[in-house]
C-alpha cells in the first residue's frame, strides 16, 4: 500500500480544482521511491478529490483522499 505522496499541500485536503489528476505513491513520508500512482476519478460533498491507488501494477481496494499528503481511506 502507499501511504504517502509528495504531491499536494503539507497541510490538508488534495481537491479537485487543484488540477493533480494522477499522483504519485510513496511508502513513507521520508521515502521517495515511487511504488505507485493513484488516479483521481471524481469529488465528494466536501469537494475533496477522490482516489484509487495502484501500487507495483496492482490496483488497491477501496477508496482514498489524501490529506497532510497521506493516503486515507474514504469511510
């Protein structure tokens, strides 16, 4: 799983105006080898930019924002 991305604000939400469609995916935050991207594929209510992860190839289940340049899961 990539947790973290080098794209994006330090702090707070990736949103949709922000223009970041694909993303890169990192496995730390002092990490930078890239092990994935994840794709933007639509907002939510809080106009937030939607993700889906891959990671070596493999896509990721589940749905994800990044915020404080972390991958979180949408619940």
């Amino acid at each position: 799983m990539c947790h973290f991305t080098d794209v994006g604000r330090r702090s707070g939400t990736i949103r949709w105006r922000d223009g970041h469609a694909v993303i890169g995916g990192l496995p730390a935050r002092d990490d930078h080898r890239p092990i994935g991207m994840a794709l933007a594929f639509g907002i939510d209510d809080q106009r937030r930019s939607l993700r889906r992860p891959a990671v070596h190839g493999a896509a990721v289940a589940g749905v994800f924002i990044v915020e404080d340049r972390k991958f979180d899961p949408v619940k």
